[in-house]
C-alpha cells in the first residue's frame, strides 16, 4: 500500500516547522556605558564608547529594518532606563560614560526583558563591551541557567578587551566577536548575523 500510493504520489505529508527560530527575533542590546569605556584600547583616535556606538547604530538600523523588536539597555555599576531602538538616534549617542561596571546586574536586566516582556521572549541578548568585569564562577553558573531557562543567547562584541577579560566573557556568552580580530579580517558579516 506504502509503495502504491508514494508511486502515485499520493502520500499524506506534514510540514514540520521548527517555532524556535533563531537569529532574526527581537534585540536586547546591552550597552557598557562605564568609565573604562573612555578608553583607546581598540583605536589611539577613537576611544571605545564611539566604536560601541557606532557598532550599536548598525544594530538598530539592521533591526529598524528587518522589523525587529529592539531595546537597548545601557549599564555601568547600575543599569539605566531602557531606550527603545524606534527611539530618537539623538538620545543613544548623547550617552556619556561614567562609573565601574557590572555585567551581571546588566545580563540579569536583560534576561528579565526576555522573561516578562512577550516583545523580547526568546531574544538574543548582545552585549557591546570593552569586557572590563569578571563574573565570579557562581555568578557564570546562574547567567548560564538563567539564559537556558529562558532561551536565549548572549553574543559578545568585545572593543578593545584584554586577554583576561575575553577568556571571562567566553565562560558565558554564545558568541564573542573581538572587533580587534574582526578588524583585520573580513568577518564583520558574521557580527551582523544576530
């Protein structure tokens, strides 16, 4: 009966569809607005918080128009208010570094968007950082269950990190893309694969 009906081509199919979809739902962009990103590590002519900026504009404008739901959320010891990406352009370059810098309260700030706001569920979280903070062992673990828990990833772009600190980001990112690296090659395709 099998072979009959699949030489007719009369066969019942279903198409499966995967609902994870990755790679093209909404943005939590969270932005290292702390002193250390006054720095020139990256560039001797434009300190970091320029290039974050800079590499944050693409985002927005990569997600403005792909109809992507994206809010930014910049953080240095604390995590300031949210700006939605649809926002005025004036508003996110205006920002000014200050203060030391926790990536944990800002990571916990963006997995709660993901959580409470049905806008942001599943989104991919993208921190923009010169990776000056390490996370503590118990800190990586809970940023790892949490992110599961929720399904989400964290891409990195690291601008101007150091060793240490890119190894510490690795331990719980999905996805680290050093703009240094990325500079000298032409991998810039894959940071705007978010």
């Amino acid at each position: 009966l099998f072979y009959k009906k699949f030489l007719e081509k009369d066969l019942t199919t279903y198409s499966v569809k995967d609902d994870e979809t990755t790679g093209k739902g909404p943005i939590v962009c969270l932005l290292d607005v702390s002193g250390s990103m006054t720095d020139n590590s990256f560039d001797p002519k434009i300190n970091n918080i320029t290039w974050a900026k800079s590499l944050l504009v693409c985002i927005r404008k990569l997600a403005l128009k792909q109809k992507r739901k994206m809010v930014i959320i910049p953080f240095e010891s604390s995590v300031w208010d949210n700006i939605e990406a649809k926002e005025d352009i004036k508003t996110l370059l205006t920002l000014s570094p200050s203060g030391g810098t926790d990536f944990f309260t800002a990571i916990q700030a963006g997995i709660e968007a993901v959580k409470t706001d049905r806008e942001y569920k599943r989104a991919d979280l993208v921190l923009i950082t010169d990776g000056a903070c390490l996370l503590s062992e118990d800190q990586i673990k809970e940023v790892k269950s949490k992110k599961k828990d929720v399904r989400t990833k964290i891409i990195s772009l690291l601008i101007g990190a150091q060793q240490n600190y890119s190894e510490n980001v690795a331990l719980y990112s999905d996805r680290v893309h050093d703009i240094k690296q990325i500079s000298e090659s032409s991998s810039w395709v894959e940071v705007f694969e978010i």
